[in-house]
C-alpha cells in the first residue's frame, strides 16, 4: 500500500467519524428538545427515533411539527391566568364605596358603614342580591335585588302588604 492511499483512508475514516458524531448529536438535540416541549414520553420517544432517522432530515422534519412552546412556558402561563383569576375574585370583595376589603359574609362595610347585603329575615345569613331565596334556612327572601335599610317606614308597610 502506498503512503497516499493510507492518508486518504485515514481521512475518509475520520470523515465518517465527524458525520456519525454529528448525526448522534442532532438526534441528542432533538431528544432534549423533545423533552422540553412534549409531555407525553411516548411522543418524544417517537420524536427522538425521527431526530435519528432519517439522519439530518429528521431534525428538519421534527422542527417543522414540534410543538411552539416549552412546556415550562405553558405552565407559568397557566399560573399566571390562575393568579390573574384569583386576583378578580378578590377584586369583587371590596367595598364598593370605599375600596376597603371586606369578607363575603360582611353586611355593612366595617370602614365606611355601606350596605353591602341583605341578611336573612329569619337566620340573618347574608344573601346574595340575585337569591330568591334563602339557601341556609329555606326563607324566601322578601325583596330581592333591593337593599334592606332596616328600620325605615317602609318595612312595616310591605310587611303588611303580604
Ligand atoms: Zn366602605
Ligand atoms: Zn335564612
């Protein structure tokens, strides 16, 4: 054997080399990748046999149908819909005069003495402006949608209305 084919052996040997590294590493990519994306283990299993082969076109092909977002992104998303949610609720348990919170069970607003509820006739539970009636005892609640401003003229009148 001459000395020239020897070197072109070597060089095609270290040829294969380099391309048999640079396909395990774009499949390694594509598993990693996978991973972060895809939360079943059987789609990034399937995903990673496509990151191998076919050898470089499977990463292109896995680029194209991969999912957009990291699953970490999704989820810090979710959490930030939930806290945004919570906050809304919260938001409605403030006194509508004074902004001072208030708890759902409150009648008046403790700072500024607003009639936030009804309470119930008979078990003074507070009711919700749309009840009807009452969901604690079963009393029908007598004017609903209106607030109750105690001991005025009016009361004892629709009283005896009834
Ligand atoms: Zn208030
Ligand atoms: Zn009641």
């Amino acid at each position: 054997m001459s000395l020239d084919s020897d070197f072109l052996i070597v060089v095609r040997n270290l040829a294969i080399f380099f391309v048999v590294v640079f396909w395990i590493a774009t499949a390694y990519w594509v598993y990693k990748d996978a991973r972060r994306r895809i939360e079943d283990p059987w789609m990034v299993a399937m995903a990673t046999v496509l990151g191998a082969v076919p050898p470089f076109l499977g990463p292109i092909i896995y680029m194209f149908f991969r999912p957009p977002e990291y699953l970490e992104d999704v989820r810090e998303r979710e959490l930030e819909i939930k806290a945004m949610e919570k906050r809304l609720a919260l938001r409605d348990l403030h006194c509508p005069v004074c902004r001072a919170e208030v708890d759902a069970s409150f009648l008046v607003c403790p700072v500024c003495t607003t009639k936030l509820k009804q309470a119930c006739a008979n078990c003074k539970q507070p009711l919700e402006a749309l009840w009807q009636i009452c969901p604690y005892c079963e009393t029908r609640v007598e004017t609903p949608a209106t607030i109750d401003f105690g001991d005025t003229w009016e009361t004892p009148r629709r009283r005896r209305a009834e």
